[in-house]
C-alpha cells in the first residue's frame, strides 16, 4: 500500500498544494519552517484523525479559512481509492471513501496506515503517561480500526460519570442535598465494559511489540538494552491474574467500587484506562529518569521500528497480493512509514544503521533540512520545500 496522490486545501500553510507520490523512498528538503512536516503531517492524520502535533484540529486550519480538506489516492495492489477527509473545527469532520458522503470520519481509519516517528517522539520516553496511553492506543486501533468506536465509548462514559461525580462532589463541600448516586452503578458497569475491551486490546499489543522493540533497539544500539514494556494499571495488582474481557471487568468493576468513596470526594473517575501508564524499562532501570539523551531517541525509535514490523506482519496482502513473508520477502500492503526531521538528531552510526534498516520498506517519507542530512541508502524522489511550494527535484 502506499499514497500516490496527496491533496490539500487550506491545510496549515498550504492555501492548495498537489503532489504526486511514488512508492519507495521519497524525501521532502528544504529550510525548517517551510511546511515539509505539513506534508506528512496531513497523512498521519488520515491514518489516526489526530495530529502527532497539536492536539485539537483548529491549527491544521489556515488562517482565514473555515476549513481543511485533505485528500489522498491510495494504491493498495491493483486497487484504488480515493478518501477525503474535511475538517471543521468547532463543528463535526466529514469523510468521503470514492466519492461517497455516507461515511463518517473513523470509516476511513484502516485504508492509510503509517508509522511516524518526529522529534516529539522523546515524549514516550521522558514525557506524561498521557503520551504513552496515546502511542498504545493509536497502534490498537491500528491493528483494529473498530476499537476507535470503543475508544469513543469509553471517553463518552468516563465524561458522563465525571461530570456526575464532579456535581456529587460540589454538593458535598458546599453543604447541599446530597445527590442520588443510584446511576453511578449503571456507569460504573458501562465503564468497565468498555474499559476491559481497550486493556484487553493494550495488553495484547505490549506482549506481542515487546521482542520486537527490544530486537529493534539491539539493532540501533548493539548491547544496550534489554528492553522491557511493563503496563501499570490503576486496578491495582489484580489485574495481573485477569487474562480475559470477563477477568478484567470484573478487576475494574470492584476497583471502582473500592475507590468510590475518593472519587466522590475528589469529583473525577480514578479507575480505569485513561489512569494507566506503560513503563519503560532500559537494563533493570526505568528509561525514564535515567536513560541518556542518545538512549533515549534509540528507544523512541525502537519503538516506533517495533510497531512497524508488528503492524508488516499483520497486515493483510491485497487483491492477489502475497502474505507477508519477513524481511527481505514478498511485502504485503505496509504501513507508510515517515521519519519526520528525524536523521538531523541522530549521530551517524545511528543515522547510518536506521537508514538501512527501513530503506526496504514500501513507502517510506523523510523530511529534512539540507538533503546532507538523508543518508545515501535512501536516495529515491526528492522534492524540494520552500515558501510553500512543493517541487519536484
């Protein structure tokens, strides 16, 4: 699979811009500020709906306009499609697949996959839990686009139950009636429901990306790691002897209902996904804290590397495609992989060694400063960035 057009349409500082794609290498170049990241920023976000940089869409708007539209053809073995998607800050996206308007804008999850990696990565090492739910749970639904509507449901019965425990809370301190908290036991079942579907989800993804990461950091950083990816959830220790959806609601279920009194108290939800954290681990320490600047960035990568061959494995071969065979062998319909102004940071063992390992790959993109910065394995189509016009070299 790989994009072979990509429009857009008052799209960050593009008022309109079309480029051709090929598949292999292809690298954006020009001086920083001139809108290469905008390119595959735009193809991210028809793989995830979100941006890897900004965490609502009213950005991705070009001043003075009221919308953004991206557009891009996809080439998935003989087969074509064409998915649109329009973003309305303010008010509801709209999505197009061939032309048709029936769809809505998580439908077109599934038909562009790509693995990003951009300096902001550093944060999965150094930054929030936020950052680390965020990674986990974009590759879920990369590995099933269904699980969007999970994630859906599950924010919409957190926000539910929030705002019941924030109003139960305020009555409390101020001396009010006390609220009826029969309803509470109803969300507390529906968050659990969809609570235990998303951590079956996460679980699955850490124990399968584990040896992948770690042999991908073992190839950037011969005889640095092991590595280890480690879930912490805010069930609390139960949740290790929990292996099914059933298990796991049931971990959740009493957990909320042991925190119940604290919630109350502190009017927010305390148990569940959107509370767990993924600890990293380098050797026997936690990456965090104490893995150097350099370890750091190999770890990211190494992450990002590993969720690349996880999602090559598992993606199914197109229309009289072959089955994904390892590296080196027949590909079937891989994730676009971007590397985001990312060699720029790299030393050149490093820069050298990431180069080789994902020049194979079917599509992949690059941006960068000065063309020195792209190593030679990935020369393919260069296009230059400058002022908003996108040429090719």
């Amino acid at each position: 699979m790989h994009v072979s057009h990509l429009s857009l349409a008052d799209f960050r500082s593009y008022a309109r811009v079309e480029v051709e794609l090929d598949p292999g290498v292809t690298a954006f170049v020009g001086p920083n500020g001139q809108g290469k990241t905008n390119l595959v920023e735009a193809i991210g976000y028809l793989a995830t709906l979100g941006s890897h940089r900004v965490s609502s869409d009213a950005p991705l708007v070009r001043m003075g306009a009221d919308r953004a539209v991206i557009r891009a053809a996809v080439t998935q073995g003989e087969r074509r499609q064409l998915i649109e998607l329009e973003l309305n800050p303010g008010r509801a996206n709209r999505a197009r697949i061939n032309r048709s308007s029936q769809v809505r804008p998580r439908d077109v999850l599934g038909i562009v996959r790509t693995v990003l990696f951009a300096p902001e990565d550093l944060a999965l090492i150094k930054g929030d839990p936020g950052e680390r739910r965020r990674f986990l749970d974009e590759l879920v639904t990369a590995r099933a686009p269904r699980m969007a509507g999970v994630r859906s449901d599950y924010d919409r019965v957190l926000k539910q139950r929030n705002t019941l425990l924030k109003s139960a809370a305020m009555a409390r301190r101020h001396g009010g009636r006390s609220l009826d908290l029969s309803t509470l036991d109803v969300w507390d079942q529906h968050l659990a429901r969809a609570g235990a579907e998303l951590l079956a989800h996460r679980l699955d993804l850490i124990a399968t990306l584990q040896p992948l990461a770690d042999k991908a950091y073992e190839q950037l950083a011969p005889g640095g790691g092991p590595l280890a990816l480690e879930y912490r959830g805010s069930a609390g220790e139960a949740m290790a002897g929990a292996h099914t959806r059933e298990e796991l609601y049931e971990v959740l279920l009493a957990a909320l209902g042991a925190a119940r009194k604290q919630e109350i108290e502190r009017g927010v939800t305390l148990v569940g996904p959107h509370r767990d954290d993924l600890l990293l681990r380098l050797g026997q320490l936690p990456a965090k804290g104490y893995a150097s600047h350099g370890e750091s960035w190999s770890y990211a990568l190494a992450l990002r590397l590993g969720s690349y061959e996880l999602l090559r494995a598992e993606s199914p071969a197109g229309p009289g495609g072959p089955a994904y065979e390892g590296a080196g062998g027949p590909r079937a319909n891989e994730p676009v992989l971007v590397l985001d102004d990312v060699f720029a940071e790299l030393d050149e063992r490093r820069r050298t060694r990431l180069a080789e390992l994902v020049a194979p790959g079917e599509q992949v993109l690059v941006t960068a400063a000065v063309d020195d910065d792209v190593p030679g394995v990935l020369r393919g189509t260069r296009f230059s960035v400058s002022d908003g016009v996108v040429e090719r070299a």
